[in-house]
C-alpha cells in the first residue's frame, strides 16, 4: 500500500524490541525488530544496514516497514565490532576493512529464520538494505534459500573489478547471479557513481542472462542515498517514489 494510504480506521499499532540472534558462527548478534500489532497473518522483510551502521536511521526504517503491514528486523552487522555510538563503530570497521560477506549472510539468514518463527509470520520472507546493505541484500538472497523478494537500493560493490576483492569481500555478487534465489526490484540515482549508471547496467545484463525477474528503476537528478533525509543527498520526489515501489515489490511478492 503506498505511504499515506491507510484509512483512518485502518491504522494499527506495533510492537517494537530488541532481540537476540544466534548469528554466524554461534555468535550472539543484536537485532531490532518491529511487528504490527495482531494475529496476522504478516509478511518479514531484513534489513542489511548500510555503513553507518546499525543507526537510527535503520531502526526507523523497519518501523516504517510494520506501519504498512510487515514485521521488519535489523541485525546489527557490526556486532563483533563492539558497541558505541553508531559513528564510532563504524569508523571502527572501516579501518579494519570492512565486514565479512560471510557474517553478513550468516546474520541475516539468521534475521530471516527469526521472522518465519513468528506465530504471526506467513511464511514469506524479503530483504532489503542501501549503499552497502543493497550489495549486501542481493548477496544473502543469492547464497541462501528462504527469501521471496529482494530491493537493492543503490547497493554499491555488486559489480566489482578483481583488485577490489579481498579475504572478506572474496566475490564478486554480480557473479552469483545464476543462485539468485528471488526476484529483484532495483532503485538507483542517475548520478551515482558507486553503482555508476554502467555498473547498474551490468547488473541488469547479469539479470537478463539468467533469466531473473526484475525491475530496475533509475531516477534522473539523484545520486547516492537519495532516501536519506537526514543527508543533503535527499531527493523528496525520488525518494517518495521509490519508497512506493519498494512497498508495492514486496507487497507483490510477500502478501
């Protein structure tokens, strides 16, 4: 349902926590988690937060998420990085190089497991992130069975040349296409260039080769994190319509 079409007899609370996973490796891994209030029956969408980190900006995102009907989650990816402020964390894991593709996908399989254990849950699981979250978002939904959509907002590092792959990032996603395990809806700003308009057009070439489904969408006079209205790369318009899109794709693929 697009933002701001709910009727007024409609609107429902939610309940909001946090919770424990069992991560990759066993780890303990924090996450928080947004429900809409009922029996449901309520589709789950992960969130992969983006490089600030597990910040305020992700935790209201999965709220606006069960707003419209989804129990949402945001595993803190950076937990074995320690706790602080999110800037700080993450200024921690840029100078140690990152977090590991393999934490990535073992924490947010986790999220999803976590989801479909819900009394409430359908069944049916997406995921979701930006910048980094988005590369993040269709590497698990290519590794691991058990999402049913995927929205790759502006995921950067999806296409990636072999001198940018390392011992933690060791492959390139674009590269997995062929294990893709949902279809996709991509949100990209025209003036990006991390994905560049090349890159995004690579991935789309990937996409039809292997015979995915999907829909890209590409936003002239926006560059990267256009949803971001905490940052001056706000785009109102864009952002409005991606958001739609977002919710529409999940709404397609998860009711």
């Amino acid at each position: 349902m697009p933002w701001n079409a709910t009727t007024t007899n409609a609107v429902v609370g939610m309940t909001t926590s946090n919770v424990t996973l069992t991560g990759y490796n066993g780890d303990a891994v924090h996450a928080y988690a947004a429900i809409p209030e009922g029996a449901g029956p309520f589709p789950g969408v992960v969130m992969t937060h983006a490089a600030p980190g597990w910040d305020e900006y992700s935790r209201e995102f999965v709220r606006r998420l069960a707003d419209h009907g989804f129990m949402a989650i945001v595993p803190n990816l950076y937990e074995r990085f320690g706790q602080g402020a999110p800037d700080e964390v993450a200024a921690k894991v840029r100078n140690e190089g990152g977090v590991p593709d393999a934490s990535v996908i073992g924490d947010a399989e986790a999220a999803m497991k976590w989801l479909k254990a819900q009394p409430q849950s359908n069944g049916k699981v997406g995921v979701t992130g930006p910048c980094s979250g988005g590369r993040h978002a269709v590497l698990v939904a290519s590794s691991v069975p058990g999402f049913d959509a995927v929205v790759d907002m502006w995921g950067g590092g999806v296409v990636a040349a072999p001198e940018q792959l390392n011992e933690k990032r060791p492959l390139a996603v674009i590269d997995l296409t062929p294990q893709l395990n949902a279809p996709i809806l991509g949100l990209f700003g025209n003036d990006d260039m991390g994905p560049s308009p090349a890159q995004v057009n690579q991935h789309e070439e990937a996409l039809k080769a292997a015979g995915k489904t999907y829909q890209f969408h590409r936003y002239d006079g926006a560059g990267h994190g256009f949803f971001h209205y905490h940052n001056p790369s706000y785009r109102q318009q864009q952002a409005m319509d991606g958001w739609d899109k977002l919710l529409a794709w999940f709404d397609q693929y998860l009711r």
